[in-house]
C-alpha cells in the first residue's frame, strides 16, 4: 500500500491568508479560522484514503485545458490540487484554497499579478 503525503503550496498559504482576511469581514476571525482548519482537516482525510476522490476540476479544465487539477468542494471552500507519485509513495500537492464564489481564473490574474 502507498503512503499518502500532503503538501502545501506557498500558493495556497497565500490565498488561505486572503481568505481569511476577506472573510473576517463579516466574520469574528476566530470563527473563520476554526472553518478553515476544520475544513482543512476534512479535506485532508479525504485524500489521505482516496487521493482521486475529489473530481477534475472542470474550470481548470474549461480555462487551461488542465486536466492534472482536481477539485475538492468543503464547507463553502474550494480546493485546487494535484496527486502524483514519488518514491513509492502519492504525493497530493495542495495550490489553491478559494471561497465558493470566487473566480478561479481572477485569483489566477491575481496571483500572477502580485505573487511574481
């Protein structure tokens, strides 16, 4: 059996730090910070049992012709990731935490723009 190893991207260190912020706004913080981590963990027990349980997603899809980006939908959160093995093990790599709404294409402009 493979060991399955969650990585995270600077990327998505970044944007979960915009999320945060945006949705602090209307939230105390200590709310959304207890969403996201227990969102987090969710998302993490999923892929841990079944890398592929989360489908392509079809807006990286439709955007880029990417069909390596899946997609995970958690408590309003959106996740973009990748799965790939390495040393006989799968590596799911995590690049982007989204609000449901939230435009992929936009936060990609957005952090091409200010992330360079």
């Amino acid at each position: 059996m493979h060991q399955t190893v969650i990585e995270y991207t600077d990327t998505f260190s970044n944007s979960t730090d915009l999320a945060i912020a945006h949705f602090s706004r209307w939230n105390d913080e200590l709310s959304v910070l207890d969403k996201i981590e227990s969102t987090i963990k969710i998302f993490e027990d999923g892929v841990s049992s079944d890398p592929l349980i989360y489908s392509v997603s079809t807006s990286l899809f439709d955007i880029a012709g990417l069909s390596s980006i899946r997609e995970a939908n958690i408590n309003g959160y959106r996740f973009l990731y990748e799965v790939n093995e390495r040393d006989k093990g799968i590596v799911v790599t995590a690049l982007l935490l989204l609000g449901q709404k939230q435009s992929i294409k936009e936060q990609l402009v957005t952090h091409c723009l200010m992330y360079r």
